[in-house]
C-alpha cells in the first residue's frame, strides 16, 4: 500500500559502501559466535546443526568485537554476533550488562548521548551502520524501536500512529488506513476505534505501550528493538505484548531485551546471554557477550557454565 | 524558642498507643503563620490598588455623565481623547489602540525572536553557550526602560529614517520604533518562560520521536515546541502583559498628547500608559475630573492586564488536562 520511497534497506550510502556477501550458511560469522557456533556443531553432529543454519533467514545485523563506551568509560566490550531475519533476539544479563546499551547502538540512539562512542563493526544487511555518511536518521526509519516505559506523545491516538508515516510523508490519504491497520497489528483497535482523536495520555500503561508498538510499526520498520516492553507491564498486558510479537514475528526481525527469563524463553528464537566483567585491578564494569545460542540450548544446555547459573536462577 | 514540649525519649516501639508526634513545636506554628502572611501581602496590595484606583474612576464616571453628558457607550466608543482640553472630550479608543498597536508590535518582535531563542537553548546549544547566553539575556531584561526608550527615541528612530527614508516618518515619535524596542526588552521574558517550558518535555519524548527517523528541527518543532505550549502560552500572555503596562518607552518613543485615534505606525501614537505618566506628574490635584480620568484609565490598564493574566491561567490548566 505505502512504499517506502528509499529502497528496501539501503543506507544513503549504499553505493558507495562495500557490501558484504550476507549470512552465509553455517559460518555463523565473527569471532567469539563463531567459536560458539563450532562446538555446537561438533556437539551436535555437524549435519544436522548445518540444516538448521541454513533454515535460517539472512543476517540483519552482523557486530565484529563491536564496543561502546562513555567517555572514558566502556561500557561494552567486543561483542561479536549476528541477528537473522524474522526471529526474535532476546538479550538476557543481568544489570549493568550493558543490555540497552549494545540494543541502542543498533539503531544509532546512542548517538543522542554526547560522550557516547562506538569502535569496531556493526553491519545492517551488510553496510557499515557507522560508515562515513550514513545518516542516523535514515538508519532509524528501518530500525523502530519501543522503550522501556511507554512514552506516547501527549497527541491523540490517531496523530500518535501517523507520527512516523507523516515524516516519511506518506500520502495523506493513505494515514486512515494506517493507522487502523497498525493499531490492528497491535491489538489495540477494538479498544480505541471510538477515540482516536482522545489523548494518548488517558490510555492505561499496557494500552500506551501498544500504542508505541502500533506507533513503531506503522511506517514497517525491518527491525523492532524493544527495551524490556514489558517490565511497566501488568502480566496480562505482558502476554498480549508476546502474542503480538510472536505475530510481528513473520514480517519483522525482533531484538529484546529483558529481564524475565520465562518471557525471553516463552517468545525468543536465539538469546544472546551478555555478563559484567569486573577487572580486578581498577574495578571497571564492562559488559560483554558470554554467548548466543538457540534460546533453547541456552535455557537447558548452555555451554558456558555462567549462562547455565544465571539461567537457573543462580545468578545475577 | 522553646524545643520539645516533651523530651520523653520515645521510641516508635516504646508504646502501641498514641500516634500523634510528642515533638511538635510550636515555632512551627509562628513560621506557617509568618509564611501565610508573606504571602498575603501579595493579595493585599491587588486589593490596595484596587481600593485606590476604582473610587476616583467611578467618580469619573459619574461626573463625566452629569458635567459633560458622555456616556459609558460613548467613553468605550469615542474616537477623540482630550480630557485636558478647554473643551474636553473623553473618546478613550485613540489610547487603547495605542496601547494595542504597541502590544501586537511587541509581540511581532518578542515571540519569534523568544521562541527561536528558546529553541535554540533548550535543544540546540551546548551547556557551555547556554552558561553564556541565559545571564545576557538577563542583563537584557534588567536594563532600565527608560534607558532602552532614550536608545529608541535618539539612536533606533533617526536610524530608522536613515535606513528607510522613503517610508512616511512624521513628527520625532514613532510607535513602530517605541513598539519594537518594547518587543525586545520582553524577548528575555519570552524566551526564558519558553525555554524553562521545553527544557520540562521529557527526554522520552524526544527519544520517541527519534527513533522513527525525525530530524532535529522537526523534533523541535513538532514534539518540543506543542509539548511545551501552555507554557510557551503563558509566555506571550505575559510578555503582552508587560507591553501593555510599559511606559517609560512608548511614553519616549511614541509620545504623549496625540489625541487622534491613528494607526499611523511612524507617527506618534499615544497609549493608555503614556497618558497617565504624561499627566500624573504631581500638579494635577485629588478630586479635580482629570486626577479621576488618569484612574479610570488605570483601572482600564489593570482590567486588561488582570484579563490577560486570568486568560493564561485558564489556557495553561486546559492544556494540563489535556496532557497530563
Ligand atoms: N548515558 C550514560 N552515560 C554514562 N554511562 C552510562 C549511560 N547509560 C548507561 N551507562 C552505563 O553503562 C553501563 C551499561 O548500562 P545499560 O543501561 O546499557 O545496562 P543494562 O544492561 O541495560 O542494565 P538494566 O538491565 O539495568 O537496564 C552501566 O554501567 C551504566 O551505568
Ligand atoms: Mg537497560
């Protein structure tokens, strides 16, 4: 119905950007994955862990020892790791890991943070993310995102949704039928069809962070990063919110990040399980990538025994 | 001051009964009684000028009607303002327009200079600029009136006809000039009500709108700037609250005694403010008709200021109902 008027993904500065042959079957990419990925499939017998690699859709996002620091301050260290297309990611750790951090980078949001910096590598179907010319608000309108605490505009529901299509200024016309199709996707138009022209500031908490899912899909984003959506969230809300993820699921690459160890096992495809390391001599916290697996594997047979004890409670 | 009434050292698990605090001090009862009275001598003295200003004016009133037979109709609507005059004339619109022209010229001036500054500050300027920039404007805003009305009257209005010498300059006075230069002394007011109003709006707002791909500008124009409208609101309120009472400028700039109701921006144009500071300079004696006409126009000045106040409160709770 909308086209996008810049072509599927392409950052402006597609051409000029050496594309990186994406997602190649079984090699599942950079360093600490890679070795991951390897004992895995000798663990498993290489066939089978080869069919399952192949099954899986391309590569979003690809890090290479990606890291992020605050001023002087690191933050994230060297994280290694690719994110396919139509699953969702969970990123599990516990507080301080640098969970939203690593999640913020993605999309550039960390760039609103004046001390923060990011060195090595983040592609998006292969182009440099922080190449030179890349344009952050470009690289936002493909990679939505959903906050932690809803924060609609204090706008009505219906201005709420057509946010982001007004700024790509989609046809006028067209915003009725986005906006009731976002707000269906996000199940939430039975609730508000009879008042879209109401504040979005007089809707519960569970019905406002909806509305920022319904906001953040209208314009059809590639990705959807979410900062623990759920953790304002009674546990009916909650549930709802992973219904409609699992149904975002077929058309979106999901990154979460959460909290809730039954959530990211009940909804995630792979989770990423990140860690604080504390250096012993200047006690810095720096988060980094423990390891990334099937969100199975990771919940019942992880391979790094600090996964194992955070997952079962052990831990953190 | 006495402390305790009761130094009975009383642990909350020492008795089960009694919930009231043994400790209560009775200064605690003269420092509430002290602020409370703080706090009515603002509410005292808008009672003070009331009681002042609404006798002589309504003595005014009467006396117009039986002496000169000019009615309240008449007052409102008249287009001749020449109280003093051997044969006087009480048509008050030449002065309410004047103060009108020098609110919207004010305006014209303080609002988008105040807004893009706020917008500036609030969402552009590193926190070193703004360490600069908020103590300067103050400066601006503390620098006497009647030294800002010299500037306009002997530098800005001969500047102006040096620069636009075709434009229909008449006689010294110029509202346009008194209008403008009282919009720049009220750019601070503006820009610093509006600035305080954006730098309110969550950063969660502004995050929002980021993340679908907004650029600055229109996250500033489109999330900041209605976000942050009832104060921005407040702000104009209060800045055409303070042009209307403005006096040492228009009275410099934009003269005093024109009696005509004129829209002539580059003439002379008298306003309620610069009457009263014309006439009330201590010779014109208590109960005499022109000592009541400068009250009626104070009581005037104050309804409209008073209005204007009332109008920003009104507009700035309806927004908090909306977005709050
Ligand atoms: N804006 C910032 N400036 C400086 N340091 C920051 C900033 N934001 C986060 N940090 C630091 O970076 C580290 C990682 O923080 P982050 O918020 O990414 O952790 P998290 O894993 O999301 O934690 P949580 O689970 O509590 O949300 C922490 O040590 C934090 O103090
Ligand atoms: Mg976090």
């Amino acid at each position: 119905m909308n086209a996008d008027p810049t072509p599927e993904h392409a950052l402006p500065d597609a051409a000029a950007a050496p594309t990186v042959g994406s997602s190649m079957p079984g090699g599942s990419g950079s360093s600490e994955t890679a070795s991951t990925g390897f004992d895995l499939s000798t663990a498993l017998g290489g066939a089978r862990a080869d069919d399952e690699e192949r099954a899986r859709a391309e590569v979003v996002f690809e890090a290479d020892r990606l890291s992020v620091f605050y001023g002087d301050f690191q933050a994230v260290r060297d994280v290694s790791m690719q994110i396919h297309a139509k699953e969702i990611t969970a990123f599990i750790g516990p507080s301080g890991c640098g969970k939203t951090t690593l999640l913020r980078s993605f999309n550039r949001m960390n760039d609103l943070i004046a001390s923060a910096r990011v060195e090595g590598g983040l592609r998006y179907h292969g182009e440099d993310v922080y190449g030179e010319g890349v344009s952050p608000v470009i690289v936002r309108r493909k990679i939505g995102m959903v906050f932690q605490k809803p924060n609609p505009f204090p706008k009505s529901i219906y201005d709420n949704v057509a946010y982001g299509p007004r700024v790509l200024k989609w046809k006028k016309s067209d915003l009725d039928d986005v906006v009731e199709e976002s707000l269906t996707r996000a199940a939430l138009w039975d609730e508000v069809k009879d008042r879209l022209d109401q504040s979005a500031l007089g809707m519960s908490g569970g019905q406002q962070q909806r509305l920022c899912i319904a906001r953040a899909i209208a314009t059809k984003p590639d990705v959807l990063l979410m900062d623990e959506p759920c953790s304002a969230l009674d546990p009916i809300a909650t549930l709802r919110i992973e219904d409609l993820m699992r149904e975002l699921k077929d058309e979106y690459s999901i990154v979460i990040v959460t909290h809730n160890m039954q959530q990211a096992a009940r909804v995630s495809d792979y989770t990423a399980f990140l860690t604080v390391d504390i250096d012993d001599e200047s006690g810095q916290r720096t988060g980094e990538l423990v390891e990334m697996d099937r969100t199975d594997r990771i919940f019942t047979n992880a391979s790094d025994p600090r996964t194992e004890a955070y997952v079962s409670g052990r831990f953190g | 001051m006495t402390t305790s009434t009761s130094a009975r050292p009383a642990g909350p698990g020492a008795s089960h009964r009694g919930l009231q605090d043994p400790t209560r001090r009775p200064g605690e009862w003269a420092i509430l009684q002290f602020l409370r009275g703080s706090a009515t001598i603002a509410i005292l003295t808008t009672a003070g000028i009331v009681a002042s200003l609404f006798p002589a004016a309504i003595s005014f009133f009467r006396e117009v009607q039986t002496v000169h037979g000019v009615s309240f109709l008449e007052f409102a609507t008249g287009t001749f303002w020449a109280p003093d005059f051997a044969n006087p004339s009480f048509g008050v619109l030449p002065i309410v327009v004047g103060s009108s022209i020098v609110v919207v010229l004010a305006l014209l001036v303080s609002v988008p200079v105040g807004l893009l500054s706020a917008i500036y500050l609030s969402e552009y300027a590193p926190a070193r600029v703004r360490r600069i920039i908020k103590p300067a404007l103050e400066v601006l805003e503390g620098v006497p009136t009647v030294a800002v009305g010299l500037f306009a009257f002997w530098f800005l209005r001969p500047t102006a006809q040096e620069a636009f010498p075709n434009l229909p300059w008449t006689g010294p006075f110029a509202i346009l000039i008194g209008g403008m230069a009282v919009g720049l002394i009220t750019v601070p007011l503006m820009a610093s009500v509006s600035d305080d109003a954006m730098r309110q709006v969550p950063q969660s707002l502004r995050e929002a709108a980021y993340a679908l791909g907004d650029s600055k500008a229109r996250v500033a124009i489109r999330v900041v700037v209605p976000a942050a409208i009832s104060g921005i609101v407040a702000g104009i309120v209060l800045a055409a609250s303070r042009a209307v009472g403005e006096t040492m400028i228009v009275l410099l700039a934009a003269g005093a005694g024109n009696p005509n109701l004129s829209f002539n921006l580059f003439a002379g144009v008298q306003t309620m403010t610069a009457f009263i500071a014309g006439k009330a300079t201590g010779d014109i004696a208590q109960g005499t008709l022109i000592y009541d006409t400068v009250f009626a126009v104070g009581s005037l000045l104050f309804l409209v200021t008073l209005s204007l106040n009332l109008f920003a409160i009104r507009f700035v709770r309806r927004f908090r109902e909306v977005y709050e």
